[in-house]
C-alpha cells in the first residue's frame, strides 16, 4: 500500500517569513495530493488540493508543488501569520480508484514565533 | 446543513467494555470512513465503506468492527475496549467523484482504562 513521509515534523518561523513542509510518497498510481490543516482540537480541514496532471498549484499565500517523477510533494506557506499555527497534514491517494481513502503523513507542527 | 457529525465527543470507557460510535453526515455522501488519530502518527484508516451494506477493512482494523446500514451512517463498533484504542476517532465522508474533497466529523476523544 501507500506511505507517506512527512518533514520537517515541527517547523518554527518568524511571522511573515515563508515555511516548507515536504512529504514524499511510495504509490506511484496515488494521483492525487491534499493537504489538512488542523488547529488544536479541532478537525482536519482541507486547504489545498494538487492533481497529477499540474505541477503547481498557488491559492492566495499558500501553494503545493508536485513532481512525479521524484514522488515528493511541498507545501509552501508565504508572508506566515500567527493564524497560521497549527499542524498540517499531507496525504496521497489513488483517487482513480478512490474509495479505499487518503494515506496522511504524520503531520508537521507549524509554529509561528510573534 | 450540519455536514459530518460524530456522537458521542468523549467517552472514557473501561477495558472490556463495548461501545459503538456512530458517524452521520447529511450530504448524500457515498463514500465514508473511519480514521484514528494518535500523537506523532497522523490519522490511520480504520474501516471505510463504498456504499450503504458494504464495508471494507483499512489500516489497522484489528479491535474494530463497522456496519453502514443506511447511506448517512456509518458505526464503528469496540466489542472489547484495549487501552491501545485510546486515541481520537475521526468519521469523514465524501462523494464518490475521483479525487473529491474528504470533509471531517469533529471528532471523538476515546480513553479506555
């Protein structure tokens, strides 16, 4: 099956400079490449999402990259704000398949220093 | 709307007990699951079900058991509680389109002691 690796597992920055949290995977079917927020106590909620067929995807300060032929995938977060604490989570699936789920990594610990 | 809701949000249960915990989302959603979320390890599937009367066997299924009777719900059953299903258990569901946003239950605190 599917594994995904995560790092850095914390991360702290200053506030409005930029964070990188990579993750690389195993499946070289997964097709599709999310990733989560979750603040403490409460659900994992999706921030941004990247298919195979792109290699870049950028919404406001936040974007993923992807490249196939290494099978890693990044998640960059610029000008950082305190709201931006939390832990992220990326994750992997054969979404051409799609019903047996999303394969997370262990999550990154976001922190962002005032 | 209220999306994913998880009953109940906390439970401490003895070892030995059971209890089921019940996932309902109002969506009309095909696909639902069940995730277990432990510190340092992300979020693990358990079971997940294709459709209502099917279920299929995750990650670490061991210790748990599902039933998806009605197409909104999804139960995830403990027959005997272990300190090891201590963790916070996560229901999401979404629909059956390739690569279709998976949305969370809040999720539900478990201690078995």
């Amino acid at each position: 099956g599917e594994n995904v690796e995560q790092h850095p597992s914390t991360l702290s920055v200053q506030e409005g400079d930029s964070a990188v949290i990579k993750c690389t995977y195993s499946d070289s079917a997964s097709n599709y490449f999310p990733w989560y927020k979750q603040e403490l106590g409460k659900r994992p909620q999706l921030i941004i999402d990247i298919r195979s067929n792109v290699g870049e995807k950028k919404d406001q300060r936040i974007a993923v990259t992807l490249n196939k032929t290494a099978k890693h995938f990044s998640l960059h977060i610029t000008e950082t704000q305190p709201e931006d604490s939390a832990v992220y989570f990326c994750a992997a699936s054969n979404s051409g398949g799609g019903a047996d789920g999303l394969t997370f990594g262990k999550g990154t610990h976001l922190i962002i220093q005032p | 709307n209220a999306g994913v809701t998880q009953t109940p949000k906390f439970r401490v249960l003895k070892t030995g007990q059971s209890m089921t915990l019940l996932c309902a989302q109002d969506m009309n959603h095909e696909y639902m699951y069940w995730y277990r979320q432990d510190p340092g390890m992300g979020l693990r599937l358990i079971h997940y079900s294709v459709g209502e009367g099917t279920t299929a066997k995750g990650e670490v299924p061991d210790g748990y058991n599902v039933s998806r009777l009605k197409k909104q719900n999804f139960l995830l059953g403990l027959e005997s509680a272990a300190p090891s299903q201590t963790s916070v258990y996560f229901c999401a569901s979404r629909i059956y389109h390739p690569g279709a946003e998976a949305f969370f239950g809040q999720g539900t605190r478990l201690t078995v002691v």
